[in-house]
C-alpha cells in the first residue's frame, strides 16, 4: 500500500499499468461530490435564483446515494444545510468539507476516480491540472487543490501528470473507449506543447482506455471550447445519446449534424458500431443577449436516478422520454435550469461520481 503512495508520487508509473481505470458513470457510485455555489461572478445578478433547483439537485440524487459537498467554511455550510433543508434533501446522506472553492464546477476540478477490483488499493486518484478553460476565470487556485484534498481524506494515492484536463471534456464507456472532442483538447489554451497523439497517450495512461474517439465541436456558446459533456453521453456501453439540431437556421445545426455523421463511422474497442439515440435540443435560451450552452446532454447518472437539465421548453418531455427509454433501471427526473445555465454549465458540470469497488 505504501509502495503504492510512493510510486504515484514518483510519476514511474501509469494508472493503466497498475491496471485501473475510469469507470463509466452509469456503473455503481458510493458518492456524488459537488463543490457549493458561491461566486457571484459566475451567476452575475441571479446567483440567489440557483440554489432552490441546485438543491432540488442534491436531494434526487441523496435519496439513494451518499452526497459529498465541499464548502469553504461553517457559514457557508449552514447557508447550504438550510436550502437543502428547505428542499426536503436526505441530510443523513449528505457530507460537507472544508476544502474552499474558487467556482462551484466540480466535474472540472474534482478529481478523477480510478479503480482496480483486483489490487488491494481499489481505487486511486487522478489529479490533473486545471486551469478553469484556458485561464478564462481565474483565480483557480483553490480548485486546483481539490483532488489532493479529498485523496488526502480519503486516503488514497493520487496521481499528478502534469497536464491541463477536464473532466467534462471526456466521456466512457467503462469497457476501453473514450469519447471527446478536438475543439476542446486540442486546443491551445490547454496543452499547447502536446499534440493530439501525445494527448492519446496521456488519456490511455491516465484514464485506463485503449479506444478514443473524437468529435469536433461544442454547441454555441459553450465557454469550455466545446466539452463532450453538452454533446454526447455513453448511456450503456454500446449506446450514446447525442443531441442533434433539427432547425436548419440555428447556428448549432450543422456542428451537431457534422458530429452525429462522425459517429456513425466511429467503432468501439470490440470493433462494434456504436448504438445511437438522438437527443433534441430546447430553443435557444438567450440571456442579457448572450446565448448560454443550454443542452439536455449535461444529466448526470446516479445509482438509481437520471437528473436531467429542463428549459421550460416545448422539447423538455421530449428528452425525458427519450432518456426515460435509455435507463429503464432508473427513475429520470427533470429539474428547471434556466437558471443555473446561466453560469454556462449545469448539473454534469457541476458534479463529479465517485465510483464503488468491491
């Protein structure tokens, strides 16, 4: 075990050597961890409008699963106890920790879960950089140390490769295959010094895949540089959802139409042809003149629920139903983003799984 913490510290060896990898999220959780909201600057004038559907959130999710929240001190904890509260959440299932947060955009700068059934250690840490989008927002310091806070709570090792990376900008299978995009990890604001099959490499290394695919572009006006996470989702280990366009006139109509040809011609790890569900996307949601990335691709898994982003739109049930068909094991619920979207992300972006191993 000790060996272990060294030889992650050292950087001598892989994840994928010592034979983890990246579960897919539809896989079995022993948590969700988020990071509370909290920067005004990221929900300017509306920030106060967020919290009721963020709790909505926590609560679908705690009924069934332990919920982890970072929050930067008592006042604030007390601040999130009482929404959540008001929100009828499990409180017996929710955890708060004192980690502080620059930004409350926890897939982003969480950390990475790996596991290993077989090693004694079950499961490790992947910390990569971060470096909020291409230095979009700073500061991000504090983000930057949430992955060592929660291995170091935890116990467990955790790997350092030294890279820009974000967790909605990759999506799994659970079998070999990653899904992403150039527009985002190709791009120079990232890992200027890596080309695309340096970037390969880091991703098998770190991530314990063989197989990565990759699409083009992001919808408008994702700040991201186009994340696979508002784009297309693995819903089993054959099977992806990806939105699609259906107005020829909106500006994301041929993007999505260049991406769902791009899979049609993909193969996963076995060779097999990828099963895939088209997902509509809501009207555009235009806000102080600004477009935001609003997109029901961005739900998150949780053991037995689907939280799905909503846009008081006439395709809202549509998605629902389509994602009801995908996860028939699960309960899928909608909660209303308008809100929230207005930070450019949502309930994907604002949560990370951690992954259960027996």
């Amino acid at each position: 075990m000790e060996d272990l913490f060294e030889l992650a510290k050292s950087g001598e060896v892989t994840p994928a050597e010592l034979g983890y990898y990246f579960p897919a999220e539809f896989a079995p959780q022993d948590s969700m961890w988020l990071s509370w909201p909290h920067k005004e600057e990221s929900w300017p004038g509306k920030i106060e409008k967020i919290f009721a559907p963020y709790s909505q959130f926590v609560k679908a999710v705690a009924n069934a699963q332990k919920v982890n929240i970072n929050v930067g001190s008592e006042e604030m904890k007390d601040f999130a106890t009482k929404h959540l509260e008001a929100a009828g959440a499990n409180l017996k299932n929710v955890s708060f920790h004192q980690f502080p947060t620059n930004d409350a955009w926890c897939r982003d700068h969480g950390p990475a879960f790996l596991i290993n059934p077989k090693a004694e250690q079950k499961k490790v840490i992947v910390k990569w950089n971060y470096n909020a989008w291409g230095d979009k927002y700073p500061p991000y310091d504090l983000d930057n140390q949430i992955p060592i806070r929660i291995a170091e709570y935890l116990g467990i090792p955790y790997f350092k490769p030294g890279i820009i990376m974000e967790g909605g900008s990759v999506e799994f299978n659970g079998k070999g295959t990653l899904l992403t995009s150039t527009a985002c990890l190709l791009n120079k604001n990232r890992n200027p010094h890596l080309n695309q099959s340096q970037i390969e490499k880091y991703l098998c290394d770190y991530y314990g895949v063989q197989n990565i695919l990759w699409l083009a572009d992001g919808i408008i006006g994702d700040d991201t540089d186009g994340h696979i996470d508002d784009i297309t989702r693995f819903v089993n280990e054959d099977t992806v959802v990806t939105v699609v366009e259906e107005n020829k006139s909106d500006e994301n109509h041929e993007i999505l139409a260049e991406n769902l040809e791009f899979l049609k011609k993909m193969r996963l790890e076995n060779g097999k042809q990828l099963n895939i569900v088209e997902l509509p996307m809501p009207s555009p949601v235009i806000w102080e003149d600004q477009r935001l990335p609003a997109s029901y691709a961005n739900f998150y898994i949780g053991n037995e629920v689907v939280v799905v982003p909503t846009f008081r739109d006439k395709n809202d049930q549509k998605a629902l139903d389509i994602l009801a068909d995908c996860f028939k094991g699960r309960k899928v619920i909608g909660i209303d983003s308008t809100d929230i979207i207005w930070g450019l992300g949502s309930f994907h972006c604002l949560s990370q799984q951690e992954p259960a191993v027996k």
